[in-house]
C-alpha cells in the first residue's frame, strides 16, 4: 500500500443544515450507549468478584463477554444494514441494549450475567458499524469528519456518565447490590435512543445505491441538501463506477486492498494503545497507584472528563487539520504518557498524582486524535457499495482486539506490573510509523469519490 494524496473538498458540499445535524446526532446517542454500556462495568468489578466469587481470570472474561459479544455484533451488523438499511439496524440495536440492561441488573447468578452482557455487546459491536456508516451517509464531504466525529464525542459523553453515575450510586446506594443499580442505568438513555431512532430517516446514499431514487431524492429534500437532483447523479455515477452492478461485491479482492489493509491496521493500533484496558480498570489502575475505592471512582470521573473535553477539541481539528496529523501528535503523546504511567507503577512508592497526570495525559492525546480519528476513517475510506462490509471489518477487528486486552489484562498486569504499559507505548511509535507510511488522507473527498481515490 501507498499513501494517496486526495483532493479538497468541493464547495457544493459545504451546506449543513440543522436537519442534518439533528439526524446525525439522533444517531450518535448509539455512540452514547456505546460509551456508557461499556464503561459503566468498571465501577463493579470489585462487587461482582465478591458477589460471584470470582477469580481474576473469571472477572476478565466477565468483563470481556461484552466485548466477545461486540466482535460478533460488529461482524454481522454491515451485511444487513446493506441490505435492509441503516435504520432498521439501528432500531434493532436501541431494542438490543433495553433488554441487555434491565437483565444485566436482575441476574441471579452468573451466567445470566454473562448472557445479558453478551446481548449488550452485540448491541455495541452493531452500533459501532451502523452509526458512523449513517452519519457519513448524512454528511457533505467538507464536515463529514466532524459530524461523523459527533458520535465519539458521544461515545466519550456516554463514558463519562457511566463514571459519574457509578461513583453517584456507589454514595447514595452503598452495599452489595450497588452494581445492580449501576447496570441497570443503561436502560433510561436506551429507551430515549429508541424513540430517537424510530424518527430517524434512512439515508440517501443507501437509498441510491439500492435504485430506490424516489426516496433518496424525497430524503436529501427533507434533510435540506442544497441540489438533491445533483447529488443523486453524483451517487448514481459512482455506483456504476465501483462497480455496483455486482449484486453482493466481494470485499476481499484487489481493488478493495488498501481500505481494508488501513482498517485492520487502525483498528488494531487502536486497542494497542491499552485504551479499553485503562476504562474498564481504571479504578483499580488508580488503586495500584495508592488511591482509595472512593478515591480511585472520582479519578475516574476526571479521566472521563478529561477524554470528553479533548474529544470536543478534536471536532474543531479533525476537518481542518486532516486526519493523519492528529494521529502524528497522538502516537508520539499516548506513547510518552504510557511510559510515564508505566514508570510510575514500577516505582518502590508510586506517585499517584503523577500516576493520574500521566492517564490524563494519555486519555487527552488518545481522544483527539486515534479516538476521534477511528471511526471517522472506517466510515469514509471504503467505496459505497462495500462500506458496511468495510465498516464491519473495521469494528470486528477492533473488538476482537479489545476482548483479548480486556480479558488478559488483570492476569497480566498482576504478573508484570507496570511493565504492560511499556508495551502499549511502544504499539503507539509502531503506529506513527504506519500513519507515516501506508495510511492516505482521506479529509474532504466525497464519499462517492472515495473508490477512485484511495487504491
């Protein structure tokens, strides 16, 4: 793979309307619940090891089978949202998280904690494949980075929440049963996702590309494109440009060959970085570094604080700055403040100020730039026929990353200390060079010029 230089953004693209914007952030609260229902069990691992006598090793695939349920969701939500469409999708995920949360927190015993957590994961893995496909699908080419970017920075939000309302619950509903209270939150922000949903459109772009131009063009009017007739040619020439005459396109073939080499390679730089492995433990991280429970909840809180306020810088510079130079000054910062963090926990008597400054500091390189960068990559660099498959692969690859971490993380980190940390900054140098070397840019192109400009 080379990188490709693409072209500036076209004026015509420069409209967005609050149409726009309101159905793109309808579709962002899944990032929302995708935050909260994956950072909310990091307040109750210590009460679900004690409440089902769990080893380390059973707490990680505890917390892990979220995630083993993401990297199935993720990996047979883009077929159907290609042929059924982005908000039946949708839809099914608002539906999925409802019933995950309330039977997360009436599980009477461990395996029923486990299935529902499971059910919550398909929920995130699918949301993580449909809801930037939809935005992207929304959004003209000048703004789509920051529209798109709308649904980590609800990603981020919906962590943050998970943070405050586990250290909120953990004071005013003390005792065993606390994570009960925790888990079954989730449900009030999955039910206002549903009704959301429901009047949700589809997109125009899947409708172009199913032949249903009606509905595009009445889609692309209600939504206040500046030339609907227009933009529905331009869908309608690249759908016979990339081929899309072929019924289902194979996404593993020559033509397809960058995008997907750059989604695997994103996705899995993503969770090198030890991300997930600091949200789901952060409170026990904060505990190898001196804190106390109390403590070490509200460093969290600031950690999510930090993640949410950095992710808002980063939809001020996404568009403007490009993609692959947030992840420049992103590697070389996560990378550094790993280092420290790691430095700090091998330490005779480890400074826990300079332990959170140094998680802070990751957290706020992280979000502005691999966290804001991710999503918006998968949803834009594949051509439009194969962009659910592509985003599917993206989001399995990503899962199947995250799930490992997740579940080997206590065990390691145990075992070594930390050493872990070392590891995880030394994937972020190994990620400059990537972006350096192999990964386009793909600011500001057209979707439907996408296939022609990134070979």
């Amino acid at each position: 793979m080379t990188p490709t230089v693409l072209s500036p953004p076209r004026d015509d693209e420069a409209r967005v309307t609050a149409a726009i914007v309101v159905s793109a952030l309808g579709a962002a609260l899944g990032g929302l619940l995708f935050g909260f229902d994956t950072a909310v069990i990091s307040g109750t691992t210590a009460a679900l090891q004690a409440r089902f006598a769990l080893s380390d090793g059973a707490l990680g695939f505890t917390v892990a089978s979220a995630l083993i349920g993401t990297v199935i969701g993720s990996l047979i939500a883009g077929a159907p949202a290609d042929r059924y469409g982005r908000k039946p999708m949708l839809l099914v995920v608002a539906i999925a998280y409802v019933v995950s949360s309330l039977g997360a927190a009436l599980a009477g015993n461990w395996a029923m904690l486990l299935a529902f957590r499971f059910l919550g994961g398909l929920a995130i893995g699918a949301a993580s494949v449909v809801t930037p496909v939809y935005i992207a699908e929304v959004s003209p080419a000048r703004f789509r980075g920051r529209l798109v970017a709308l649904n980590q920075l609800n990603i981020v939000l919906g962590i943050l929440i998970a943070f405050a309302s586990n250290y909120a619950i953990a004071q005013v509903v003390p005792g065993e049963d606390s994570w009960r209270w925790m888990l079954g939150i989730v449900a009030v922000p999955s039910a206002i996702f549903l009704a959301v949903t429901l009047a949700l459109p589809d997109t125009p772009r899947w409708y172009a590309v199913n032949g249903r131009e009606a509905q595009a063009l009445a889609v692309m009017r209600r939504l206040g494109f500046a030339a609907p007739e227009a933009e529905l040619a331009r869908m309608q020439d690249a759908r016979a440009r990339d081929g899309a005459a072929e019924a289902a396109p194979r996404l593993f073939q020559r033509r397809y060959a960058t995008p997907v080499g750059c989604a695997i390679a994103i996705a899995m730089f993503n969770q090198l970085s030890g991300i997930n492995a600091l949200l789901y433990y952060a409170p026990r991280i904060f505990a190898l570094g001196g804190a106390g429970a109390d403590s070490a909840l509200l460093q969290s809180v600031a950690v999510g604080g930090t993640n949410l306020a950095f992710t808002v810088l980063a939809l001020f510079l996404i568009d403007r700055f490009g993609r692959k130079p947030l992840l420049y000054v992103g590697s070389v910062a996560c990378a550094a403040t790993l280092i420290l963090v790691g430095i700090q926990l091998e330490a005779a008597r480890p400074d826990g100020t300079l332990v959170l400054l140094g998680l802070m500091g990751f957290i706020a390189a992280f979000a502005v730039s691999q966290g804001a960068v991710i999503w918006v990559f998968l949803s834009e660099v594949f051509p439009s026929e194969v962009r659910g498959k592509g985003q599917a692969l993206g989001s399995t690859t990503h899962w199947v990353m995250a799930a490992a971490i997740t579940w080997l993380f206590p065990v390691v980190a145990g075992a070594l200390g930390g050493f872990v940390f070392f590891f995880f900054g030394a994937m972020m140098l190994a990620q400059l060079v990537w972006v350096r070397r192999f990964m386009p840019e793909t600011n500001g192109v057209a979707l439907e010029d996408m296939g022609a400009r990134v070979h």
